[in-house]
C-alpha cells in the first residue's frame, strides 16, 4: 500500500505570503514532484472509459458511446469483501479499459482490475475517508479529498505529486489542461475557492473567492460552480475572475450540469433551475415537489431528473415536463447512454428507460446505491440490497 505524508500545519508566513493574488501561484505544499513524461490526455471514447465523474467535465451523466443493454443481464462480482467502497454523497466508480478506479471509507483509492484482482492502494485520508470519484486520464489519476490533492500513477498507484497545503472536497474536474477544483481555505484566503490546478506538478495557476462551494462543472474554459454556503447559488469563473453569480436561490448540495447554452443546478428543495450560460439569468425553472439537491441527467434534448418516487423527463429548451414514471426512491444522479437514460433505486431496483419515457425493463434484484457508470456494453455498479447487496462491486452486461 503506497502512504502519503498527513496534512503538516502551517504556522507562520509573511504578510506579503498571505496577500491575496490572482493569476499563476505556486503555494506552500504545491509542488511536490512531477508527473513527468507520463501522458495525461484525457478519454474521450466512451466505449472504453467512464473516466470522471459525471463522465465530461461538462457534468452531463452521458456516454453517447453506450446503449441500454438488453434485459437479460448477467453480473460479474469484481471485489469480494466490499472493500469499504464509499458511496456517499454521490461518491463511485472509475472505469478505464480493464481498471475501476473507487475511493473507500477508510480512506484509500483503490485500483481493481475487471477480473477481480486487486492491483494497488493509495493511502490518502484515513481520518475522513474519501468522498470523490477519482479523475482518470491515459496513465495518471488524479484525486481529491479532505486531505488535500494528489496525483497517482494510473497504472501501479505511485504518488507522482501533492498538494497538501488546501484542504478541498467534491470530485475534481480534469478539462483541456487544468485540474478544477474547491478550496476551502488556507494560509492565502479564507476561502472557499475555485481553483485552477497545473496538472502536471500540482501547483496552483489560480484561484478566484466564490460564495458556493459544493460542486462544478467546466465547458469552454469556464467553471460553473454550486454551493450551499451563506444563502447558496450558482457562480461562474474564467481564469480567475468570478464572471457572475446567483444567490438566495436556496441551497445546492450537488454539482451543475451543463448543456447547449444553460447551467442546471437542483436545490434542496427540490426546485430545478436552467440559467443562461453567459450571465445566469433564468431561463426556466422546474418544482419537482419532492426530492433534495441531485444532479441530473442531460441528453436526447432531454433532462433526466429524479424526485422522490418519481423520474421525469423534462424538455431542456422550454423546462416543460414530458413525462413521469415510478420508480420509488432514488437517490443518485441517472446515466444517459445513446438510446436512454438508467435510473438506479435502493428499493425498487434498476430502470432502464427509453427518451420517451418506456420503461424497456426493470430488473428488481439490483438494487442500488451510488452512481452508474457505463462504459461500452458493460455497467459497474455498488447494490445495496436484494441478492447481491452485499456492498461489493459489480460489472453487469448481456
């Protein structure tokens, strides 16, 4: 098991250190190594790789490169001790090629190949465990936790880099040639903070003082961000300049999505907004009536969105419901693929689910918890209960 060094305090800096700054930073802790010559370019073949969390940095939960699979499914237990994989709070799994990528409750990230063997372990926070889904790219992970930011070999886990001085949360964005994440203070600002990380050493290219801290998504240079902080919102930035913000619209507790020319954020209570890109106004919004702050799904034209017992599909141009099913509680965000969208549920089961809103099957014994990921033909996913609730990973195809 590779260790990493825990988080040192720091105790005394200058008043010319402490000054806030914008632009390209190199902080106390940034730079610890090199990825090196390791190639870092991200997948975008979705036949291959769910490579990050919402799989496109845009958030948007949708793989084009994957089709509903058939009902006759068949699973394949990969872990055989639950390996204490951390669904939490949206938390998941990585897949790329024949490697799943997860974080654990104790604390480790995890690399297993698909045939059950258990490659390497990272250890990264021990005392809070880690709450984010890793960012793969060709031979280099990419983490955030509690305890900081890291970079791992892809391949056998080795730590290339970290950045132990900003404590952050939520998963990591990896889009064109930065690492995008939350800060949520240091020895430089009082925080929280969006922040542009170089990804080849760690070090900060910028960071720019946002009133939300909870989740973001990147599309053309630009990050979207939602929090629940003060009386929560959405705020939006570009190298290192806050571009606008919203808030007093309720607190958000997932991340956005982004899609054609809106941001979609959902609040605790249950309220949809769709906001312009360019200066977040309003363009429509959607009471959903029941339900907490989750990230939809966005694809086919079409936003995917669980509340409470239900699934709607919702018209992205106009935020006018298409349609409903039942599905009982859910509690993860969907995943779109080329012909659907699947809508997982700890009780009722798995929906896979046509744009029009056909169910095309329901297989009640997987029952689930955290996010799908899908990837080709194939789902990797974490049951809950029924059969195989036994807290393991699974891959599940025809």
């Amino acid at each position: 098991m590779h260790r990493r060094p825990f988080l040192q305090a720091v105790t005394s800096l200058s008043a010319a250190t402490l000054a806030s700054t914008a632009g390209c930073l190199s902080a106390f802790g940034d730079e610890r190594g090199s990825i090196e010559d390791r190639d870092r370019s991200g997948y975008d073949d979705g036949t291959v790789a769910w490579p990050e969390d919402g799989f496109d940095a845009a958030n948007t939960g949708y793989n084009p490169d994957a089709e509903l699979l058939e009902a006759d499914l068949e699973s394949t237990q990969v872990t055989t001790d639950g390996s204490g994989i951390n669904t939490s709070l949206g938390a998941g799994v990585t897949v790329v090629e024949d490697r799943l990528y997860f974080g654990t409750v104790a604390g480790d990230i995890v690399c297993y190949g698909d045939g059950g063997e258990r490659r390497w372990s990272y250890e990264a926070d021990p005392q809070a465990g880690v709450h984010s889904i890793p960012t793969v790219t060709s031979e280099v992970v990419y983490v955030t936790s509690d305890n900081g930011s890291y970079a791992l070999d892809a391949d056998d886990g080795e730590e290339l880099w970290t950045n132990d001085a900003w404590i952050r949360w939520g998963s990591s964005v990896h889009a064109g040639d930065r690492i995008y994440a939350f800060e949520s203070g240091s020895a430089f600002s009082s925080g929280p903070d969006a922040v542009a990380i170089d990804p080849d050493t760690g070090s900060i290219d910028w960071r720019a003082g946002t009133p939300v801290a909870e989740g973001l998504a990147v599309a053309d240079g630009v990050v979207y961000a939602t929090g629940s902080r003060e009386a929560g919102g959405v705020a939006a930035f570009a190298d290192g300049e806050r571009l606008w913000s919203r808030t007093g619209l309720d607190q958000f507790f997932s991340p956005p999505a982004v899609s054609d020319d809106v941001v979609l954020a959902c609040t605790r209570d249950g309220r949809l907004y769709a906001l312009e890109r360019d200066g977040g106004e309003t363009v429509w919004e959607f009471d959903r009536g029941a339900g907490s702050s989750i990230t939809p799904a966005v694809a086919h034209g079409r936003v995917y969105l669980p509340a409470g017992s239900q699934a709607y599909g919702i018209d992205l141009e106009s935020g006018d419901r298409l349609w409903s099913i039942s599905t009982g509680t859910t509690t993860d965000r969907p995943t779109a693929v080329a012909d659907g969208v699947y809508f997982g549920t700890p009780n009722e089961g798995l929906f896979a689910v046509e744009p029009d809103g056909t169910v095309r099957w329901r297989e009640e014994d997987l029952r689930l918890r955290g996010p799908i990921a899908a990837v080709g033909d194939r789902l990797a996913v974490v049951p809950s209960a029924g059969p195989f609730g036994d807290g393991n990973l699974y891959l599940v195809e025809n």
